[in-house]
C-alpha cells in the first residue's frame, strides 16, 4: 500500500492552530502518514513539527509570488494538501492552482473587520472555501458562515488541542495553597484572575481593564495577570500605569497551565472565539471561568462557565467578583468543567476525522 503524503500549511499560526496542526502531525506520523508542515520558521522553533516526525519547510506568512512558489514546490507529489486558516488556505490556492490535488481547509477562527477591509476579507474567504475540497469548522458558527461562502462542503470538527501539561492540582476544592507560581506574581494574599492570549483588539483587553477599575478599592484587591504579547501591550501599559489598575502583564509564558491551575478565576473577554485554547485549559483544569458568550464559546462551556455580554465591562466586573465571593458557586463549577471537557473530541477522535477526510478524498472515485 502507498504511504499517504500530506502537506500541512500554518500562515501566522494562532496558539490553537499551531498547537493543533503539532498534535495531528504526530498523530498522523505514528499511523505510517508522511508529513510535511510549511509555516514560517519560528513556528517550528515554538512547536517543534519536525520533532513530531514532519518534514518542516519555512515559508514566510507573506503572499508575495516567492513564497506562493515555495508552497507550490512544497506540495510537489503531496496526495492531501491541508491548510490551516484563511490566509495559508488562499496562499495554497493559488499555489495548487491548475493541479489535482485536494485542499482541505480548517477554519479555527475568522477575521473581524468592518469597512473596505470587511469586503476584501469576505473575498478571500470565497475564495478560500470554494478552492477547498472540505472545509473543516471548528464551530457550527464557522460551519455555517463556510456554507453562506459557497463551500461545497462543510463539516463540524470540533478539534481538540493537547491537554495541558501541568503538576497543579487544579480547583478540586474552594481552598487552595498558596504556591510557588502565586508568590512570584504578587498573589499570596489576594484573589488571582487570569487571562491569557495575544494582546490584539478583537481580544477584548480593553473592556477587561474597564473592569477592574474598581477592584483597587476592595481589600484585599484581586489581581488580574494577563499572558501574552501583541501590537495592543504599548496601550494597555500606559493605561494599566495611569489608571493605576491591578493588572500584570507578563508577556509570552512557557507555563501557561501552571500559572492557570492556581487562578481563582479565568477570564476570557474575547469579542469573538471559536474554541478558545483558554477556555479549554481552564476547563480541563478546574478553574472557574466566566467568558463573553460569543461565536462558538456557549457551544464549547455549556453550562460550565458563567458567561456575560460582550463590551459589557459591568457585567463582566459583577461575574467576576461574584466568583470570587462565593467558593461553593466557584466549587460547583471546577466539578462541572472537568465534566464538560470529558464530553470534548480527544486527539486521537481527531486525529481519526482527518484521516477519514483524507481517505474519501484519496479515493479513486473522488476526482470522477
């Protein structure tokens, strides 16, 4: 039998995306799949493909014609070609156009832009879907908004990323230790909220420090500790020091999980998300999470998160401090999110979707 050879694509590569094309990459590479990843090269310093048995080629997020004819030559004999995003899917159209081989597209997120951006956006995303043999959803949201596109054929994959790596114990019980990881970030005596992602508009830090402007008159004052790096950290630091607002920002984290299972509380004020990589760690580690209830996040949390408007800093403050206040509410729901990540695809049932695409898509009768 003729050994599968895929070429997997990642553009910018979000932390979701990134660590999900790693988990596959693995997964396929141990079922006798031959696999090559083409992202930029500092995506394979972070998630380390060819660790998980791939052949890493780096091409550039760019689309100039130099790094479409890389892709194109990286895709020379491939039997799949699998794309990761809107912009790596329109990049490997253009790179496999006149060829025939099938391009299967997996939207994790979409793009939110109004105005002449919004219109260019939603022509790429066209362009992007109806190139696609199979589009992948990772919410029923993006399912849907695949099929309006005019993709010929759109499934749900609710994906699943690697669980966390952590020795934390979690949110078993309403009293946790201190611990190491609360002392360094000033939180021995005190509540720890915690946010982790880029620092990016679209992920809401803005009404999130709106929140907190009145957590510095409580005694004690819960901290709020935000992870992650992006074009926004400039703005919310001036804010962060003028206000004199209780927020850390720690940048990039190899100890995301760790610093995760010893919050009081997660917050995740993203103005839109699929399935969120916080949420999903969160859940998985018992913290108590209140989200905005936003594209596929009420899909995701069921009732295992307490879930507020989004630009509503109101009631995004009052959820969190009624967490807070209240260790049998934050208890019951440490219990009620072990319990819903359990209902989630692991790896290997997505590991297992892929490769049944990829089997009806190799097919002799699938080009007919």
């Amino acid at each position: 039998m003729t050994q599968l050879r895929t070429v997997q694509v990642l553009g910018g590569g979000s932390a979701g995306s990134s660590a999900h094309v790693r988990s596959l990459t693995a997964g396929l590479v141990a079922r006798g799949v031959r696999v090559t990843v083409c992202a930029p090269a500092e995506l394979d310093d972070a998630y380390d493909f060819r660790g998980a048995g791939a052949r890493h080629i780096p091409v550039p997020r760019r689309g100039d014609p130099a790094s479409v004819a890389a892709l194109r030559a990286a895709c020379v004999g491939a039997d799949v070609v699998h794309a990761h995003g809107l912009h790596a899917a329109v990049r490997t159209a253009l790179a496999l156009g006149g060829r025939r081989v099938p391009l299967v597209v997996t939207w994790h997120t979409r793009a939110l832009d109004e105005g002449a951006r919004g219109q260019v956006l939603r022509l790429l995303e066209r362009r992007a879907v109806r190139a696609a043999a199979v589009v992948l959803g990772t919410s029923s949201g993006l399912v849907d908004r695949a099929r309006e596109r005019g993709a010929r054929d759109a499934r749900l994959a609710p994906l699943a990323v690697p669980a966390p790596r952590t020795g934390a114990a979690g949110a078993e019980s309403p009293e946790r230790p201190e611990s190491k990881a609360r002392a360094e970030l000033g939180a021995v005596e005190r509540p720890l909220v915690m946010a982790v992602g880029s620092l990016v508009p679209h992920h809401g830090y803005d009404v999130l420090l709106d929140a907190t402007t009145t957590w510095g008159a409580l005694d004690p004052a819960p901290l709020l500790v935000v992870a992650g790096e992006g074009r926004e950290r400039a703005k919310l630091q001036q804010r962060i020091e003028d206000d004199e607002l209780p927020v850390q920002l720690i940048g990039r984290r190899d100890d995301i999980s760790d610093l995760l299972a010893v919050a009081d509380v997660a917050v995740l004020p993203s103005r839109w998300e699929a399935r969120s990589v916080l949420a999903q760690e969160a859940l998985r580690l018992g913290v108590p999470l209140v989200a905005t209830a936003v594209g596929g996040v009420p899909e995701l949390v069921g009732e295992a998160a307490e879930l507020v408007p989004y630009g509503n800093a109101a009631a995004l403050s009052r959820a969190v401090l009624r967490l807070l206040a209240d260790p049998a509410r934050r208890h019951e729901l440490a219990l009620a999110g072990r319990a819903q990540a359990a209902t989630w695809p692991t790896e290997d049932d997505t590991i297992a979707q892929v490769l049944s695409v990829y089997d009806e898509l190799t097919q002799p009768w699938s080009f007919a």
